[in-house]
C-alpha cells in the first residue's frame, strides 16, 4: 500500500549534535532504446523542483525516529518524486548549513533504482519532475553535496554497470559546506 499523503511537523524528527538529519535519494533508470526496446547502459537521473521552484535538485527530507536511514529515503522520494523502486547502498553523509535558514544538518543520499513511476503523488502539486541526463542534472542541482552524491553514484555504475552500487566505504562521501 502507497500512502498518497506527505508526513508533516518534524515532532519526529531526528538531530544529531543539534543538526537535523535529512536523507534522500538519487532516483535512476536506464535509458531504453526506442528501436530495440532494449536498456543501454547510460542512466538517467529524476530531479524535482524545490519547494518554492527555485531550482531543481534531489528528493530530500527529514529523517523521523520510527523509520531507518532507508526506509525515510525512500518515502522522501514517493512523496516528492512519485516514484517507487529499491534503495541500494549508501553514498555518503555531508555536514553543510542553510543559506537562508541559520541551521547546520547532516544529510544522507542513497542511489534508487526506479521500477515504477506513479501518476498521482503527494506532492505533485507543488513540484515537478523531470528524467534528465547525469550532466544535465549537475548542472541544473542546487546543492553542491548532491553534485558529490551523483560523481560517486556515477562512479560506482560505470565500475560495475550490471551490479547494484556498493555500501559506502568509510569516509568517502563526507563534506561540510553550505546550501
């Protein structure tokens, strides 16, 4: 059963050493050739407007207290992209502070394979999304820590494209900055 309504308040919400913790995903597909109606290699990521449309970039949100890191990318990821599919390994944890908000957060990112696209979502209303290429989608993201999420889920395909991407190594993936 998919719930067709986003959680709200953040009375659940989880911090860790004053910073709220957010996790999303990197939704993806592989790009099926119109001729054969076979998939080809090169993956095709789905991005979504920000909440006030100033831009696109990965679904994200508060990670709450009655779910694991995957189970919130997840759901983050139906409400905002309306899209279903399996959580694979994670790609990194980043430390960075808000430009508009004067709040400090750790967010997580996880590569989702896409295996359904649904047409009625929480949020569609209020974001679009769209199916673009890996560059098109660095150059149109907001967050330069999502930028670093898409290099190694980008990374880990090339390596091994039949294979789903790896867990995280110790380390790799981790940066502080701003949003």
């Amino acid at each position: 059963m998919v719930a067709l309504v986003s959680r709200t308040g953040r009375h659940l919400q989880r911090y860790n050493k004053g910073r709220r913790q957010i996790v999303g995903c990197i939704p993806y597909r592989y790009k099926v050739n119109p001729e054969s109606g076979l998939e080809e290699e090169e993956a095709e990521v789905l991005v979504v407007t920000s909440q006030k449309g100033k831009g696109m970039l990965f679904p994200k949100g508060g990670w709450e207290s009655d779910e694991s890191l995957e189970e919130a990318a997840s759901r983050e990821t139906l409400e905002e992209a309306g899209v279903l599919g399996i959580v694979l390994g994670g790609l990194g944890k980043w430390f960075f502070k808000s430009k508009t908000h004067d709040s400090d957060y750790e967010g997580y990112l996880f590569p989702l394979l896409v295996e359904e696209q649904l047409h009625f979502w929480p949020e569609m209303n209020v974001r679009q999304r769209k199916w673009m290429s890996v560059k098109e989608a660095k150059e149109v993201c907001l967050h330069w820590w999502m930028k670093e999420a898409l290099d190694i889920l980008v990374l880990r395909l090339e390596s091994s494209p039949s294979q789903p991407p790896q867990k995280l190594q110790e380390g790799e993936g981790e940066g502080e900055g701003e949003v």
